[in-house]
C-alpha cells in the first residue's frame, strides 16, 4: 500500500508523487556546467524529498512538533508587515500581533535555512570535491530543502484558505479542497509535466526576499484554486480529464521544480563567497583518522 491510497492529511502538501516530480525536474534542469555528481545523485535527492511527511508521526512527537510548521505560511495574518529576515524576529512579530508561530507557519524560514545548509555544503565541495561525505550532504539538503520549496508553491500553503474558503462571517466553504488538490500531480505521468525544459532559472544572493517574493505569487494562485475545485475529481480517482485542472496541475507542478531548481542554483553561486572554516580538517578525520593517535598531534607529525 502507497501513501498515495491512505486517508489524507491536510497539512500533507502534494503526494509523494508531486514532491519526487519537482525534485526530480529541479535537478534535471539545472545548468550543464553544474556538479556532475549532483545532477548525477538525482534519484536520491528526490527520494529525500518525501521525508519531511515521514517524519510526521506520531512515534516522533518532538519533531512531529518542530516539523508540521514548516511546511507552510498562513501570509495573510501578516497583513501589511514585512516579514523580518531571520525566525526569531518573526517569532517576536507574531508576539507582538497576539499569533502563534505555529499557526501562521515557517515555511520560508525554514526554506532559506536549509538552503543555507546547503551553500555551506557546496562551499565543502569546492574545496574538497572528491569527498564523498560531502557530495552525500549535498544531496540530502537539497533534497529535504526540496519538500519545502514544492510545498510553497501548492497555493494553499501560503494561505488561511488552507483547507476551505474562509468568509468573512467566519463560514467555510469548500471543504476538503486540500487533499484534492495535493492528489492531483499522482494523476499524471513526470514526463506529462515535465517534458519541455523549464524558464530559465534564478540564481539569487538574498534567497529569504526571493523565497518571500515567491510565496506571494504562490498566494496569487489560490483564487483559481477555489474556482477549480468544482471540476477537481476526487482524490483517490486516478483519472484526470478537466483540461484547466491539467493545466493548473502542470503549471504548479513545474513552478515548483522552478522554485527549486532556483534554490540550488543560488546556493552553488553563494558558495563561491563562502569560507570554509580554517580550523576544519575534514581530510584529517575522512582519511587520515587513526584510533590510536591524538588527531592533532598526528596532524604535527605529518606537516613536519
Ligand atoms: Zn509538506
């Protein structure tokens, strides 16, 4: 049995299909000249890209905590404020308008986070391209900082509309429109999404802005959401005809692996800034480690 056929949880963005797709594709268009092993490790970037929903369980409870906010931001309880650039100052703005971080979300904090893990990752890789520890780092960042990214770009990730039309008397129309619209990638093959390249990608050095930027034009989708809903099948019926469904699916589908894609190519051209620490020997501890010796004294020795 496949997550696909299980009951829906609403705070699961996109199947297990939409996610894999979007890292798949995000992976797969990026420039030739970019690290072979990277595009090379494309199956396991996409494989990672689903473990963000697995680690929601209830076995997990302090990371099933952590984890469910990160997955989306509610941005019209912002209003008019700007987002502040790191987390903690959004924890205090959220204070200040009487909000739990939790119930707005995190997601672009934590999308710019793990790209940042990322950028020091790649920073590793040019100094040392042949460690293989450190292509493996690479390739699960980018593929857990993959779930959140395809997660921002389900339209309603980024709104209160989240699983129901809100009115403004508090009533809630079209319940469920969620799952419906998570399911819709598994109705179609990758190559039915993804067979033309996608725009020419971003690179971009203020990833939170881009990543704020983006969410707002996720938000913008969330109108035509609810006018599709109607003609949506139901989320376990595999068949998909409505051809504005198709195209709304394939164009949020490829926005994602766009959004992504971006993503890896800003932190690869940020790396080049970044310094590897100096006391960081990874040649000494990869390579060179031997039980018996004291790491430093070993390292005395062999500079001599
Ligand atoms: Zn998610």
């Amino acid at each position: 049995m496949t997550a696909t056929w299980m009951l829906p949880d609403t705070t699961q963005a996109w199947h297990d299909e939409g996610h894999y797709y979007a890292a798949m594709a995000a992976t797969q268009n990026l420039p030739d000249d970019f690290p072979a092993f990277f595009k090379d490790g494309v199956k396991t970037i996409a494989h990672l890209s689903i473990d963000p929903d697995v680690m929601k369980s209830r076995a997990t409870p302090q990371l099933t905590n952590l984890e469910s906010s990160e997955h989306y931001m509610d941005i019209e309880f912002i209003g008019n404020r700007k987002l502040p650039k790191t987390r903690y100052e959004f924890y205090k703005l959220c204070e200040e308008l009487d909000l739990s971080p939790t119930k707005v979300g995190t997601a672009p904090y934590a999308i710019t986070e793990w790209t940042q893990r990322l950028t020091t990752a790649f920073s590793e890789y040019r100094k040392s391209p042949d460690n293989p520890h450190i292509q493996m780092k690479c390739l699960i960042y980018a593929g857990i900082l993959s779930h959140y990214s395809a997660d921002m770009k389900m339209p309603l990730h980024t709104s209160i509309h989240h699983n129901g039309y809100v009115h403004e008397d508090g009533s809630i129309t079209q319940k469920g429109i969620h799952a419906k619209i998570d399911s819709l990638p598994s109705k179609l093959s990758f190559n039915q999404i993804f067979k033309e390249k996608l725009a020419p990608l971003a690179s971009e050095d203020d990833v939170f802005t881009f990543t704020v930027d983006e969410l707002h034009k996720s938000n913008s989708y969330v109108k035509q959401a609810y006018e599709l809903e109607p003609k949506m099948p139901a989320t376990r019926d595999l068949d998909l005809y409505d051809k504005d469904v198709i195209a709304f699916t394939v164009d949020r589908e490829r926005a994602a692996a766009w959004f992504t894609a971006s993503l890896y190519l800003s932190a690869w051209e940020n790396s080049k800034k970044m310094e590897v620490p100096f006391w960081l020997d990874r040649d000494l501890f990869d390579n060179q480690f031997d039980p018996d010796k004291v790491p430093d004294k070993q390292k005395a020795e062999s500079a001599k």
